[in-house]
C-alpha cells in the first residue's frame, strides 16, 4: 500500500486527465485497505481535471468496495478498455498510467 500510495500520489501531482487503476488480480488480506482510494478520490477532486477510474475488480473486491461504499464515490468500470473510454470522455487530455510514475 505505501508504493501504490506514492504512485498515486505522483500520478495526481502530475494533473493528468485521469488515473485508472486496474484492479484486476488485486487480492485484499483487509477491506481498510480499499480506504486508500477513498482518499485518492478526495485528492483527485480537489483538481478540477483529474478523475480516478478503477477497472476489473474481481467480485470479492466489488464486494468490500461496496461495504465500504467505494462503489459510491470512485466509478469501478468493468473493462480498462470501459475505463479509457470514459477518460477518454471526461476530456481530452493526458492519460496517466500510474505505472510509469515510478
């Protein structure tokens, strides 16, 4: 959690478009954890042009999204390609893959 806190924190630094997040394989030993982009959205907000997209939650992890009420605050797309799309219609700027942030 603190590397893919940092990424995060990088990518948002940054301003891009958007951030998606891929979820996809991610296994959660405690749902807290998903607190993490909660918090992320709360920051992204804060720029007028940057949005956090999450993609390809497994069902266990839509699950705890849901209990904590994610699912409410952070769109979760079922595809990447879903997510690009719908960056890609909020505008017309920078992509972020929080990957390369490094």
């Amino acid at each position: 959690t603190p590397l893919l806190r940092r990424l995060l924190d990088k990518a948002l630094a940054e301003a891009p478009t958007a951030i998606i997040v891929d979820l996809a394989g991610l296994r959660v030993g405690d749902d807290i954890c998903l607190t993490l982009f909660l918090a992320v959205a709360k920051r992204a907000a804060e720029e007028p042009s940057t949005a956090l997209l999450l993609c390809a939650a497994d069902r266990s992890v839509k699950e705890s999204m849901s209990a904590l009420g994610l699912d409410r605050v952070v769109p979760v797309y079922p595809t990447l390609a879903d997510a690009m799309t719908a960056a890609r219609d909020k505008g017309s700027g920078e992509l972020k893959d929080a990957r390369s942030a490094e």
